[in-house]
C-alpha cells in the first residue's frame, strides 16, 4: 500500500549514511545532534491534527517549524529523530510499558521530504515508476515527514524483533502497546480492516501523536480511523461497511493489500459511491479461481509471473447520477450489489494484480 516505506528498506536501499547527512533538513527547528535535551524553539506551534495521506500533503512550511529531538538508535548508525513533545509522550508511554514487562524502541520516526525524495527515485531506478508509486509514498505525503509518526520494533526476551513479518506474530504484545497509546496522545494510525479509508494496510507499530489524550480516545475507543474522525476519508467510500468474515485462507493483511489496486480503479468511476467491501471467502479463492485469474493474466499481463494465489473480493456501490451517469455503462441512481474483483499475485511478498471485475 502507498504508505512510507519502512526504516529497514529505507536504510538497506539508499544506506545508513543518507540520515546522517540530510540531519540539517530540519535546521530551522534548531535540532541538536545526538541531544535529546536540546531547548530550541520552533519558529510557530504545529497543528498536531494535521492529516497527512496521499490526497493530503504536508503543508509547505512544516519542516521550517519543527521542534525535532534525537535519540541513539539500536538499529541503525544514524539517530531516530521525533517531535520534542511525541517524544517527551512516546517516552512516558515506554516506561508504563517496560513496568508491565513489554519492551518497545524505536525504529523510524522523521524523515525530511529530501530522504523521500530518494527513496522514490531508488525504487523507481530498481523497480519501475508504476512499482514504486505504488509501494513508496510520494515525498510529502508521508506521515514520517511530520515527526509525529512513531514506528516502534519489539524487544522479546532480550532479542530485537524488527522485521515487519516477525512483528506480525506476536498480536497479544501489540495489544498491551494500543491500549497504552491514548492516555498519552497517540493513536493506532492504520487499524485492522481499515485500508479501504486509511489506503494502507494494518499496521500495529505505526503510532500517531495528536497530543490530546481525550481525542485519542474518542479514536481509539470507536475503532475508528484519523480520516473518519476527521470526516476526511474519501468521497467514495464514506460509510462504506466492511466484512471480512472469517477468514483462514488469509490474513487480514493479505486482504487489506487488495485494497490499493481495486481503489486505484473504483476511483475512476467518477460519481460511484462505494458502500460494502467484502471478502468473497475462502471457499470463493481456490483452485478454480486461480486457474482463472491465470487465464485472464495470460491474455492481459502475459509477461507476469504466473499466479499462485487469487482472491476475490465483494462490494456493493450505488451509481453515480444521470448527469454524471450519462454517457457511462451504469443506470442512474442505482445500487450495483456483489459485485466482483478478482486478484492475483505470484506469492506473500507480491502485490496484487487486478485481474478483472464485474458480474460473473
């Protein structure tokens, strides 16, 4: 999904150095190297509600009035650098945590518009513009860009636990970690089944600081996400229900990762509101369905690998209106019901290919 591309592929692709370089991007906050203590004042206060996603960019002036701390990173050579108050909040949040006995640290937290900037064009050298539009977000859509966005990594039993899939298996440590976050200002920034309004997939290190405590509850007790809350999510998609059912073909992050494929679609359909998005179930993504999807890759994608695994996935969506409808293949003013999207990818690392969609 189109989100910032996590600190471990950042370091491996443009290498460790490049944050240690670029530590001046943010001068304007007066940030000390390698001292989490330094007393800078920023040029104005930030709005700490501000939301940053792909259809709504950092403002332009957000680096000149950063107030930025460091800490030494367990991870990496170059310092984790964070918004004084996120990280004064992260700080007390982690201390409540170690007495329980969970063990979080930080991973990537800030990173200029110039760091991403680089690893646009690092994937898109090694991968394809497509490719790479697709994975990495564009420079200055990037939550980490705010300074607000904490990715956490957890210590089990002495050892680093840093890699996303690694992290994934351990859901009971994540659970003591989001109930914690509110009382301190943060919240859940991508929660589980809810990529159709954040466009990313879930992901339980992705802290996001607002400051307000009694807003993050209100988040965070509704099970709600930064756009709903702020009644910003997409036109298309607003109150759009989701159902997943229950699924042991795949994880809700599999399913989540259709999301950005079906959307970069749906989106086109000028006027069309979506209001269910539904897995088909597992019995709906078998052998047939991959056969299928295969035969439609053959004719439509034929230099993709072949497939080796499919899913479908549901939703319901009212039409767009006359005026708008004119012209168009759908009948005004009308609710398309189980309709169709079927995917394919080669395996767990791939993204999805939007194979087809319709009735079948």
């Amino acid at each position: 999904m189109k989100n910032a591309i996590s600190r471990r592929s950042f370091v491996g692709l443009i290498g460790a150095s490049l944050g240690t370089t670029l530590l001046s991007a943010c001068a304007g906050a007066g940030t000390n190297a390698g001292d989490a203590s330094s007393t800078s004042t920023p040029v104005a206060a930030i709005d700490y509600m501000v939301l940053v996603n792909p259809k709504h960019k950092v403002p332009d002036d957000w680096e000149e009035r950063l107030d930025l701390v460091e800490e030494k990173s367990l991870l990496y050579n170059d310092p984790v650098r964070v918004d004084r108050k996120a990280y004064e909040a992260w700080k007390s949040m982690k201390e409540e945590l170690a007495a329980e006995g969970v063990f979080v640290e930080l991973d990537s937290c800030y990173r200029s518009k110039a760091e991403q900037q680089e690893v646009m064009d690092d994937f898109t050298k090694k991968y394809g513009a497509e490719y790479a539009k697709q994975i990495v977000a564009e420079p200055g859509t990037s939550e980490h860009q705010t300074g607000l966005a904490l990715d956490l990594f957890l210590v089990i039993d002495g050892v680093q636990v840093a890699e996303n899939e690694e992290m994934m298996k351990h859901p009971e440590v994540w659970e003591k970690v989001h109930a914690k976050l509110a009382d301190h200002g943060f919240i859940l920034r991508y929660p589980r089944r809810k990529a159709i309004f954040t466009e990313c997939t879930y992901e339980p290190w992705h802290m996001r600081y607002i400051d307000d405590p009694k807003t993050a509850h209100e988040i965070m007790d509704a099970d709600t996400t930064f756009e709903q809350y702020l009644g910003m999510e997409s036109a298309y998609v607003k109150d759009c229900k989701v159902d997943y059912g229950t699924p042991s073909r795949y994880t809700d992050y599999a399913i989540d990762s259709t999301v950005d494929a079906i959307l970069r679609e749906f989106e086109s359909w000028d006027g069309c509101h979506m209001t269910r998005f539904a897995y088909a179930g597992d019995d709906a993504c078998g052998d047939d369905e991959l056969a299928y999807v295969n035969e439609l890759r053959a004719s439509k994608e034929p230099n993709l690998e072949e497939f080796g695994q499919a899913i479908v996935m549901v939703t319901d969506f009212r039409s767009p209106s006359a005026e708008k409808a004119e012209g168009t293949a759908w009948e005004p003013d009308t609710d398309y019901n189980d309709y169709t999207w079927h995917l394919g990818r080669k395996d767990d690392d791939d993204e999805w290919h939007l194979m087809g969609w319709g009735y079948a």
